[in-house]
C-alpha cells in the first residue's frame, strides 16, 4: 500500500488486494467507507492500473465537500482498511485483443479508466494505435503527464482556462483534426463530467461515428 | 436535465444479484422500443434507490433499492434482455 500525489487535489492509491481475480482496463471498484458508529457510505472509482498481480491502483480525485474523496485523499494513511468490491463493470473496457483503433477523449479525471487502457496496450506490447484527447482546466491539472508523454500514444491537450497555447473548450474541430474519421471504424472511449461526456459524443456521432462504437463513462 | 451518469454505475449493485455481469446486456425498452446496453442508460441516484431512464425516450427502464438486507428490483419498463454468455466447452476423455 503506497500513495502518490498526481496534482494539488488527487492521489493515486496503490492497493495490495489479496485474491485479486485481474481486471480489464476500465473497470471500477466500489469503495466502502464504514465510520466506528456503524455509517457507511461507498463510492465508485475507476481502476487507474494495468492488471498486474495483486496490485490495484486508484485515482482519487479530492471533491469540495466530497465526505469519501476527502478521506482518502487526506486522512487515509498507509495501511489503513478500506473495503473494495470489484472489479466492476463490462461495457466500458478495453481489451488487449482488440484491434480496432482507438480514440480516448477525457475530462478532467475521466482520464483514470483510460490511463488503465493506455498502459494495459503498453504493458501488453500491442500496437493498436491509440489516440488521446485530454481536456484539464490547466497543465497543473493534468494527471501522469510524464508518463504519457512516452506512453507511445497520440496525445492532444485541451487547455480550458490557462495554457500554453490556446485556451477554449474542445469542439467538433479538435475531435476532427486528432481523432480517428469515422471510416476507421475506431472504438471510442469517452470519460469525464456529464455535461462534457454529453457533448462529446453528440460532436462523434455528428463526426459519423457510429453510436454502437461510442462508449461513455459519466460521473456525474 | 444533466445530473445523470451512465448505467455503468449499476454494475456492482447488479452483479451482487445476478451470476454474470448485466451491464454489457442488450435491452429493449418498453416504452420506445430502443435496444441499447444496460451501460447506456441514464441513472439517476438522487431518489432512495437509482432510477435507470431510457436514453433515448427517457422512460423508466429499470429501478433498484437497496435496503440494508434485501433488494427490490424493478424491471417494468423493459421488455427483454439480451445477455451474452460463454459457450459451454465441450468435453472429451
């Protein structure tokens, strides 16, 4: 169990979990909280990591007021209980068989389940050609930039309060000019805030994709 | 109205109910006839429970509730589900 700081207000939990079964890369997890007095709240998180052993880690990003994000990107202390079940979920994933190209679009911390795509194709050695589109208020926001620099992905920074560069939200032009056309037929994974994940896809299906293709995540 | 997140989320609640994972399941909805995923659902979770409304007409699909020792599950506003599951591997001696 070890923790790291990918910004000012998110944490990358790394769990040991004994009897871990593997995951596929963009599964989640529900986290369980239970308070002394017998409270318990859960919440859910996408699994940040590539399937590796017994290994999972976690991306939390810290909400104003958010009672379990607060936890355990504050008080949460290395070797600490936490309840998990997972992992969850077999819609939004990504597969090291599959061959078609991708197209990655995040928002914000939408980045984590497909961080864990990204060095799912990385450590499995493929070749499918990943491209990512990353939308964050400034660079300071952005998770693992290090590592995705050399993760040998087609990597787009969209810049909505401060660059470098132009500062705007991302549209039809930006998902044109750095994503996939839809005569590729690519799978495309689409990850953040309602509001952003919404207009996104509505910008793909205009683009042509087809709607079967274009897979969401919202959280809320 | 945006403060709804996909059917995703229901996979954990689901699976504690069902043997396989449900999310990635096709169904068809009663009120508009749409076929689309579980996943592809808009869930609401301000109500006591979470409330799954049909993406493209916004009816109630599915609603569950979970109580501190049971679950109720409705699936009124669906008509069927379509759930893909491994062929049984055949044996030979």
């Amino acid at each position: 169990m070890d923790t790291r700081d990918e910004t000012t207000t998110a944490r990358t939990l790394v769990l040991d979990v004994p009897d871990w079964p593997g995951h596929l890369a963009g599964q989640h997890v529900d986290v369980r909280l239970t308070a002394p007095d017998g409270y318990s709240t859960q919440r859910s998180y996408s699994i940040a990591s590539a399937p590796d052993g017994t290994k999972v880690e976690l991306t939390v990003q810290r909400i104003p007021d958010g009672e379990v994000s607060s936890y355990l990107t504050g008080v949460f202390s290395i070797g600490g209980p936490v309840e998990l079940r997972g992992p969850i979920g077999g819609w939004f994933v990504w597969r090291r068989t599959d061959a078609a190209p991708v197209l990655l679009v995040a928002g914000g911390s939408g980045i984590v389940p497909l961080m864990a795509m990204v060095r799912t194709r990385m450590a499995a050695g493929s070749r499918v050609p990943f491209r990512l589109v990353y939308s964050i208020r400034t660079p300071a926001d952005g998770f693992y930039a290090d590592e995705l620099r050399s993760a040998g992905v087609d990597l787009t920074y969209v810049h909505t309060r401060a660059g470098p560069g132009p500062v705007g939200r991302l549209t039809a032009a930006t998902l044109d000019s750095h994503g996939w056309p839809a005569s590729l037929e690519p799978a495309c994974y689409v990850c953040g805030p309602t509001g952003f994940v919404e207009t996104v896809s509505d910008i793909l299906v205009a683009l042509g994709h087809d709607p079967g293709r274009v897979r969401t995540e919202r959280f809320g | 109205m945006t403060n709804f997140v996909d059917g995703n989320v229901l996979a954990g609640p689901l699976r504690e109910i069902f043997a396989v994972e449900l999310t990635a399941a096709t169904g068809r909805c009663a009120s508009c006839g749409r076929v689309d995923t579980v996943a592809s659902l808009h869930v609401y979770q301000q109500a006591p429970g979470a409330v799954a409304r049909c993406s493209g007409c916004d009816a109630v699909v599915l609603r569950l509730v979970r109580g501190p020792d049971r679950a109720w599950l409705d699936l009124r506003g669906l008509v069927c589900l379509e759930i893909a599951l491994p062929e049984p591997v055949a044996v030979t001696d």
